[in-house]
C-alpha cells in the first residue's frame, strides 16, 4: 500500500508555497499512481468535465448547508461568496488531484496536455483549446495565464541555470524570483528573459507583430536567434531591449525591427492587475461596469436573466481571470474572451 501524502503538504503546493524538496516529494507521489487504473481513462471529454465540476459543486453545497446552519435569514437567490472561495478551490483540487489530473497526464490528447520524456526530463505540452483563460503552475511555482489556443511547453524540472519555457499566443506570466535561475521564454519571433516579474506576452504565427508589456518588475527582450549558432544564452546582452513598467517591447516580422513603446493605460495588461472589489448582493447588470472600468473589458450577456443575478463576493487580490472562474463556478454560468470582449453565457 502506497504511503499516502500529507492534506497540509499539499495544501502548500496548491499555495505555491512548497520548497523544491516537498515539490519532489509530492511529484514522486503522484506519480506512484502511474501505472494504476484511474477508472476514468475510458471516459469521454465532455464526461470528465461533468465529473469535475460535480466534484465541485458538490463541495460548494456541503459548504453552503453549513453556512445556512449557521445563517437562515440570507435572501433566497443570493449565492455567498466571500474568502471561503480559496478555501472551496484548494478543496477541489485536492480532492480532484487522483481524478483530473490523472485524465490530464494520461492522455495523449494535446488539445489539452502532452507528456513527452525528453532524455530523462519529462515535457509538458500544454494547449488552451478552451473559450476560457486557462492557469498553469510551473515547477517553480511560477503562474502562467494561458489565452484561448495559446500553447506552452515545458520540463517537470528545470535546469540548474536557467528555467526556459516555449510559447505561442498570448501568455501572462507571474515569475517567481530566483536570480540565481533566470527565466527565459522563447515563442516565434522573441526571447524573453525574467528575473521575477509580471507581464504579457503576445507572439502568435498569425500575427506580423509580437510584444512583452510589464505589469510589474522589469524583463529584457531580444529578437529570437537563428541558423546554426542560434543557441539562447542566460546573460544579458548587448542585442537586448529592457522594458520597466507602463512599456512594452513591440517586434514587427516584416521590417524585423524591435522598439520600445510607452503602454497606454487601457493596455491588454490591465486585465492581470490585481484588485480588491466588494460586491454587497448586486445584481450582475451592476457588477458588470465596474469590471469593464477596472480592467478595460468589454462584458456583455448572452441572456438577459443573466443581469437579475445576484452575488455577494469579495474579490481581494484578484486578477480578470480569477475574478472570471470566481463568477463562472459560483453563478453556474460560462464565458467566452476575445481580446477585450467578454461574454458570459
């Protein structure tokens, strides 16, 4: 019988508060299960997301009947949502951790994530086929937000002298400080290096422009090398621009010219600012323009009944992704993003 992990342990991995050495031990666990019949291989797409989100509602309603015992006058219709929302996440990844994940790293399907072992490093392959922003932790508990059909790619650990990513699309990043293990990120056109910072990247095939744009912390950027001696070097170069706050670093591929540029201040990194919002039994026609004004959305609805909603939420130290699953998982509705343009269904 396998030794089992410790609720606290992981509790700190879902934190992002592990050291390298609990990071091991709770991977070395988890992949103890390998080999074992999952009981949901054979299942379909659409099934494992029923199971997953039945997994969690079922935990929101344990968590609801408890603060109904506790409070019977709350108005019929408001769903509460306050910090217990952290709580309820961390609860449903830890109980979903043997069920979806083990669906994620056992398929092949690259839709949503690859496994390919790489001499002896594992690689992790990741597409965002979803309408959604879609989170991924990286080994050093480094948070990267995955736009729809955004891909990245990397190992289950990283290099002792760096830690490089691949990506295409638009990805923002929240890197965690290591100066001693620069970050680096390679997409099409740019190399991107990272010292623990937060900023957006955009470099996709269909598109003639790539950018970084800083949130916060600074990064350097240099045109992507080629041909034979197209290695990517950890240090900083003479060939590299540094953009700081309120810039970005903007490469066009037809002139094959790389610029620096002050960002506007409803630029796309707007959505990641993180903020503290308090919504006291709104209806969402009400919620709805003060998210647009604070992270320079447009929401629409697809259902008028959408608006008569109501919500009762604390949104401390969110960002528009998190405010989005927020409101996605507590109100049972769906969304779709387009650049600026969201629309909850």
């Amino acid at each position: 019988m396998k030794e089992p992990i410790r609720i606290d342990l992981l509790e700190k991995y879902i934190k992002g508060d592990c050291t390298e050495a609990e990071i091991a031990l709770i991977k070395q666990w988890y992949l103890s299960f390998e080999h074992e019949d999952d009981h949901v291989s054979a299942l379909s797409s659409a099934r494992e997301k029923e199971l997953e989100e039945q997994i969690y509602f079922n935990i929101i309603a344990n968590l609801d009947l408890a603060d109904a015992q506790s409070d019977t006058e709350k108005p019929a219709n408001v769903i509460a949502f306050r910090k217990w929302y952290a709580i309820a996440a961390a609860a449903v990844v830890v109980l979903t951790l043997s069920v979806v994940a083990v669906i994620y790293t056992k398929k092949t399907d690259t839709q949503q994530l690859a496994v390919s072992p790489v001499n002896d490093v594992r690689l992790f392959n990741v597409t965002n086929s979803t309408p959604h922003i879609y989170k991924v932790t990286l080994p050093d508990s480094s948070s990267v937000w995955l736009h729809p059909s955004a891909k990245i790619s990397y190992p289950d650990v990283f290099a002792a002298g760096s830690r490089q990513v691949t990506i295409s699309g638009v990805c923002f990043f929240e890197v965690t400080k290591n100066p001693k293990r620069p970050f680096i990120i390679s997409s099409r056109s740019l190399v991107t290096k990272v010292w623990g910072t937060s900023f957006l990247v955009r470099d996709d095939e269909r598109s003639n422009v790539a950018d970084v744009s800083v949130l916060t912390g600074k990064v350097s950027v240099s045109v992507k090398p080629v041909g034979k001696n197209s290695g990517i070097s950890a240090k900083l170069t003479k060939d590299e621009v540094m953009i700081y706050p309120h810039q970005k670093a903007v490469y066009l591929n037809d002139k094959h010219t790389l610029t620096s540029q002050v960002v506007e201040e409803g630029a796309a990194v707007k959505q990641y600012r993180r903020v503290h919002l308090v919504f006291d039994n709104k209806p969402l026609c009400n919620i709805i323009p003060v998210l647009d004004s604070a992270f320079n959305v447009n929401i629409s609805v697809s259902n008028e009944k959408l608006n008569h909603y109501i919500l009762n939420a604390d949104f401390e130290g969110f960002n528009l992704p998190d405010v989005l699953d927020a409101i996605k998982k507590s109100l049972n509705v769906d969304y779709t993003i387009e650049n600026n343009h969201i629309e909850l269904k």
